[in-house]
C-alpha cells in the first residue's frame, strides 16, 4: 500500500480530502497552554483529536519545530497521529548530494518515522535517490509553490519549450517514479498552473498548498485539480480560529469540518 | 563585518581557504568513540583541535546530527567552533515560503547561532527573505551543486538565453543580494561552470563543495575560482584518514595541512 493508497483509505472513511497542517505557533495557542515543547505537543494533541474525523493526513511543518528546539514534540506529535490512524506527511523541503541526502531520508522516515516527506527537485534526481527508493512512503517534490516569488525560477521559460515547473511535473511523473510513489506539491492559490500540472500528470496525487490563510479559491482549486488524487493542506486556517470565542478544541473542530465541506461542495 | 570579511580575516591568520566539513559518520570513527550525541561531539572537538590552524571556518551538515537525534551535539560543536575563533557555515539547505522560512532562518541563527547557513533557490526571493535580510550573517545560494544529477535543472537552457544555474548566479549576485550577505555554493567539480558563475558575479564569495572525497581537481578549480573570495570545502577527505595507521588527531590535522598547502600551490 503506497502513501496514497492508504491516504485514499482514510478519505473514503472521513469523507474528507483535508490535511492538517500542523505549524504550532505558541504566540496563537489559547490562553494557558505555555509555549515550550510539551505545550506544543499538547496543542497538536488537540487539534489530532479534533480533526482526526475530519482529516485524511496532518501534515507538521519541520521548521516550526526546529527553530523551538521542539524534536521532541515533532516525534511525539507523529507518533500520536499514528495512534490515532492518520498518516502523516512532514513538511521538510529536503534535497541535497546523495551522500548527504540518505541522512536527510534516515531523518524523515526512521527518526521521526513519517509516511512521506516534501523534498526540493533543484538538485536533480540522484539527490532525491534516496527518498524515491523507499517505495513505501510517499515523495512530495515541489512543483509550483504557492508564493509568489515562487514565478522567479518555476516560471522561467525553457529553451525547448514550457516552464521549469513544468518540466519539474515531467520529470517527477516519469523518470523519477519508477517506484510509483511520488506526488507533486502545487500551490492552491495558483488554479492555471494546477490545470497545467494536471494535464501533465494524469492522474497522479497532488498535495494541494495554500487553502485557508494564504486564500485559495476552492471552486477554482476543485476545477483544476480534477482527474487525480489530491490533497489539500490547510494549517493557520484550521488550527488557529480565534480561540476568545469559545471551546479550543470545539473551534478547531469546527473550522476542519466546514474546510472540508467547503471542498466536497464541489466534488 | 559580512560573514565573508570574517572567514577573510581567518583566512589571512591561517593562510588556508579551507573549509572543514563536519559530516559526523561514527561508523568512521576512531575505534572506541562510541556513536551517541556525545561521541559525535567528541570527535568533532577533536577535529576543530586538530584543524584550527589550518582553516578558516567550519561547514557543519545538517542532514548528519538530525538522522542521529543529535541537535545536542551540533549545538555543542558550533559553540566549540566559535570558542576556537571559527566562523560556522551551517549546511542545511533550506527554503520555504516566507512565513516559514522564518522559522528556518531563526533554527540556524537563533536557535544554532550559525554564522551563515546554506539556501536553496527553487522557490524564488520572498521565501529567502528572512535569509537574505539578516545582514549579519552569510547566505550561500545554492547554483551548481557537484553531483552529476545537478544538471538535472540546473543546466536547463532558457529562452531567455543562458543555463538555469546562470540565471541563479545572476538572480543572487543583483537583485537578492540588497544586503551584500549573499555567497553561492558551486561544485569545486565543475570547473566550467564554475568559470561561468566567476564571469556573471565578478568578485562575490564562492563556496567551492567537492574537494577531497568527491575528488575535483584542485589545479583546475583554482583557475576557474580565482578573481574573488573563495571558501574551499573539504569534509570526508579531512575528517576520516585512515585511523588504523596512527594518532587521530595528527592524521586529522596532517589531511587539513596537505589539503590547505595543496591549494596555496596554485594560488
């Protein structure tokens, strides 16, 4: 079972294409939760109980930890999505020479044991050798960003015709899936570029980036991105309502189920 | 005083452009050091003892304390680094849209306390921003890395005219670099291209990788890198001699002697 097969399992039980992003920002914790390791931790135990009935992955994001000497929550936060059934995709961005780029797949899947990992094409295919040969987890290579500068080098015109991000989508959906276990991140936020990914990839999974804070037009993003496996990340917009209002975990609760009734409307 | 003065100002005391590469494998290590966080410092407090003299600043990766649950050990072996007077080059090779890039801008700034850490280009200027703003500390924007799949994308040719690492050379020589922090990595085993990248940067700081176990050649390099600063990286072939045949820290130190006296031959 590849990474999207067992994805798909889990969003044909929660009727749900919605990852969480799990990006802990203790500045936007509700009141009292501290904001060391444990508190993080605690904070993402939360939101996986809130929103494992309507998530089909979480997604944490590398950085958000490292910069708070948090591995530990990292560790413990995965091994509690894992308890709870969610497969989990870290957010890592990773490339680098071969030699160097088997720590960087050892880090993903054996230390923190995650399902699949974002890696970065710009070194080419022998620096993400060791994350495409581990058929049983699932390769996310960066296609078009959901940033704006993102343009500066993805959309740079290629001399035999199309865009670096293009050529990215070619190169990631053929040469580089001989084990058949990649998927490509395409930015929410960026309905043309997704349509052209699309029509490039068939139907192979894409992890779309971007719905929620970063306001992505989920009409368009749906339209776009239809014909293949998807799913759709959605971290601040989920995780962080304003918790003044009321219950933190019913609030959460609340914005992972209308993200992803706000999705299935236009399925 | 730029990252780049600082390693200048080193490289004058030391008359070396090396650069140590702490890679820690302690499957290579000496017999007896162990191969937990604490036998990774060791070795690595063995290896700036033994090198000091010989180099102007240390390139930690990474990719090799993270597989290991070792971040312990990396903060160790930077504050150590900088007790001895060597500015520290953290290896991570990091993007991400902006609001998360901050996070990695403060793991190797804040967190590290690193003196210049090494980007990666594929999602364009605004997610390096809180890399490039920090004036204070050195930014190395990957361009042609030494790895043969390097030419993967990086040597795309564009409508425009010119290669795709050209187009980074250029892209991180002008407009990227507002803050005069920026340097690029170039693989010491391409002398071509790295003749191509001196022309487009005229005399900005080059980080020449490959030297040593990626076997460049040291003649050829030198003559394509001369007409600005060069920071010239060594890891494996300084750090793991053959431990069998004597002393470790005087096999150590012999292979930083040869490698910095190695390259003055052809200054």
């Amino acid at each position: 079972m590849t990474f999207l097969d067992s994805v798909i399992a889990r969003q044909r039980e929660t009727h749900s294409m919605l990852c969480v992003g799990l990006d802990p920002d203790p500045g936007r914790f509700p009141e009292g939760y501290g904001d060391d390791a444990e508190a993080i931790l605690r904070f993402n135990q939360m939101v996986i109980d809130a929103t494992a009935g309507y998530a089909c992955c979480v997604k944490p994001q590398h950085a958000h930890y490292a910069a708070r000497r948090a591995e530990a929550a990292l560790e413990g936060t995965i091994e509690y999505a894992h308890s709870k059934g969610l497969p989990v995709l870290l957010d890592v961005k990773r490339a680098d020479i071969g030699s160097t780029a088997e720590y960087y797949a050892a880090e993903a899947f054996d230390r923190y044991g995650a399902d699949a990992a974002t890696v970065n094409p710009y070194l080419g295919q022998d620096a993400l050798a060791p994350f495409l040969d581990r058929s049983d987890r699932g390769i996310v290579v960066l296609c078009r960003t959901s940033n704006p500068g993102g343009a500066d080098l993805q959309h740079l015109q290629l001399a035999e015709g199309g865009t670096l991000f293009e050529h990215v989508a070619r190169l990631a959906s053929t040469q580089w899936n001989a084990a058949g276990n990649v998927l490509l991140l395409v930015g929410a936020t960026r309905p043309a570029e997704l349509r052209r990914v699309r029509e490039i990839v068939g139907g192979m999974g894409l992890l779309l980036a971007g719905v929620g804070a970063q306001g992505a037009d989920v009409r368009a993003m749906m339209e776009a991105g239809k014909g293949g496996g998807l799913i759709i990340n959605s971290s601040r917009g989920v995780t962080y309502p304003d918790f003044t209002t009321g219950d933190p975990a019913t609030l959460v609760a609340d914005a992972a189920r209308k993200t992803r009734d706000e999705i299935n409307q236009y399925l």
